[in-house]
C-alpha cells in the first residue's frame, strides 16, 4: 500500500570540491536509499563514484540500495519510484563522479566530443525526501518525465505535450516561475522554437522571462542539474511555486514542481497547499542484481554503450531503467 501521494524535500546536501557535506550522515528512519547516474550501472564500479555512495549511505543503513537511470533525467525518475513505494522516507544520490567516466559515455551516446560537445562536471548531490511535511524545505507537487515519439514529427508533438503540461501546472500554481530546460544542443533549441510558438498566451510567463539554469554552456550537469538550478533559486528569494525542468537523451524531458516551505530565516512558512500532487506512472524496466565491487576489486572495461540511446526505449513517459545492488 502507498502512503499517499504526498512527497517533500527535508534537505539537500551538494559535495562541493570532493568533501563530504556537513549533516549528510545525520538523517534518520531512512528506509530506502536510491541512487541515480546518467552513466548508468557500470559507473557504480569506479572507485571514487563508490568512495561517494558509501558516504551517502545513511548510517546502519541495511535496506535495499535501488539504482535508476534514465540519462540526465534520472532525477525524476527517483521521485517517481520513491511516491510508488509503501516507505515513508528516502535518501537520493545523484552521482556524476568520477567526471571521465561520465563523459566516456556522454561520447559513447554522440552527446559529448564529436556530437552537441558537452563537457562532463565532475559533481554529485543528495536529496532526502519524506512523505510527511515535518522539516521539509519544499513540497514536490508534481514530476513526470515525457518522452519523444520515434514517429515523424515526434519533437513537434513533444512540445504540444509539454505546453499542455506547462499551461495546467501555471493554472494550478499561480505564479510559478520556471527554470529553462535549454542547453547547447540543436534538439533543445528546437524543442524550445516549438513550444513558444505553442503555448497558449496568458497562460504560461514567455521563454524570455524564464529563470536561467546552471547550465548554460557546455558544462554539462547530468543528474545534478534539477537539483543545482533548485539551490540556485531558493535564496533569491525563491519564488512561491518554481517549475524545474531538465532534457535526457532520447528526446526526454523531466518536470518537477516545487512549493516553497520555508522563509529566508529558515523557520517553516505556515502556508496551506490547496492542490493535489500528480505523479507521472512508473514505467520500469528491471535489469536485475548488480554486486556491488570492493574497494580493491578490478574495474571493468567502460561501457560501449548506453541503454537509454537504444531507439526501441523511446517514445515511453515515465520510463527508466532499473537495477538492485547488492554488497
């Protein structure tokens, strides 16, 4: 049985120079611990991005570790698996580390030397969710991750898609502000051409009024990204209602939006959410066990390629793979 649908954010906590974040090992009850890469499984076996999980592991942590992947959407794809889940609460590591594995497979998928020209940051951030508004920095009132048909004309009925979604989050949301989803790439660029010319006027802020991500170069995020254009804009000072978006590979696009919980002083606002969080249906993909190596295990060969470029997985919302590690 799922404990409802509600969903918030008690903290979020970026290693920032390679240290590991104050608090980080301080949280308690954690029942799940979800980990999410764009580089997928095998990144899980470089040393460092291991060092990294295990000083994200919750303290006595003996529950499950689940791994998700679907590119640089993987983010969205840990809210959707934790709101499905009968646990109250979960630690996320997004993990982009170490940055030359990452960015081997960001060339593998064409994204990197030789495609859009993305250069990988060598980052890694965690969030800690809880069903119960007690602590909460923000409430997660929806995410869902929508996918480009493989059809003729897929981008075009993409964008119809997204401007539907946009223009019911800014009904429910009044005055949300949303962060670009725009990066380097000529598919971004494209997608965002479309979506202008299909938003409905009144209805959602412009693209020229959006907030700026991050990302706006090159300097590619991954994961992260979702998680830094959020610390960017809580303290500026947020806005009521902020609308976070981020593109993966395969013509995907990740939403998530957010209500501020608490004032500039910290202390929690006592404010009344009226609307009901959506959701988006988990559409996994279980890959099975994956055991996880010591610390002097040999690491294996890089990958040649990534499942979420594989054209037979697109077109499905809501989907990302899935693995279980095991120690």
């Amino acid at each position: 049985m799922i404990l409802g649908t509600d969903c918030y954010i008690t903290a979020i906590y970026l290693f920032e120079g390679g240290e590991i974040p104050t608090g980080l090992d301080g949280a308690e009850g954690i029942e799940l611990f979800i980990v999410t890469s764009s580089a997928e499984i095998d990144i899980v076996h470089e040393p460092r991005a291991r060092e990294i999980l295990r000083a994200s592991m919750p303290r006595g942590y003996t529950g499950e570790i689940v791994f998700v992947s679907i590119g640089c959407t993987g983010l969205f794809a840990t809210v959707l698996e934790f709101v499905q889940r009968s646990v109250r609460y979960c630690r996320i590591l997004a993990l982009e580390t170490p940055a030359s594995f990452v960015q081997h497979t960001l060339d593998v998928a064409k994204l990197g030397d030789g495609g859009d020209g993305f250069i990988a940051q060598d980052v890694a951030c965690v969030m800690d969710l809880s069903k119960e508004r007690k602590g909460a920095i923000a409430k997660i009132g929806h995410c869902e991750i929508l996918a480009r048909r493989g059809s003729f004309g897929g981008t075009a009925k993409l964008s119809q898609e997204l401007a539907r979604c946009l223009e019911n989050l800014c009904l429910r949301l009044p005055g949300a502000e949303i962060v670009t989803f725009e990066n380097v790439s000529l598919w971004s660029q494209r997608l965002l051409q479309l979506l202008t010319v299909m938003l409905r006027e009144g209805a959602v802020p412009p693209p020229e009024r959006w907030l700026p991500s991050i990302e706006s170069d090159e300097r590619h995020f991954m994961s992260v990204r979702p998680l830094l254009d959020m610390l960017s804009h809580i303290n500026h000072p947020p806005p009521q209602a902020l609308i976070v978006a981020c593109l993966g590979a395969g013509g995907r696009i990740g939403l998530m939006a957010l209500e501020w919980l608490r004032v500039d002083d910290g202390t929690t606002e006592p404010v009344r959410l009226t609307y009901e969080p959506t959701f988006g249906k988990a559409d996994r993909h279980d890959l099975g066990e994956i055991a996880l190596l010591g610390e002097h295990d040999t690491v294996p060969v890089r990958p040649t390629h990534v499942l979420y470029a594989d054209r037979e997985f697109y077109g499905r919302n809501n989907f990302y793979f899935q693995w279980t590690l095991r120690n």
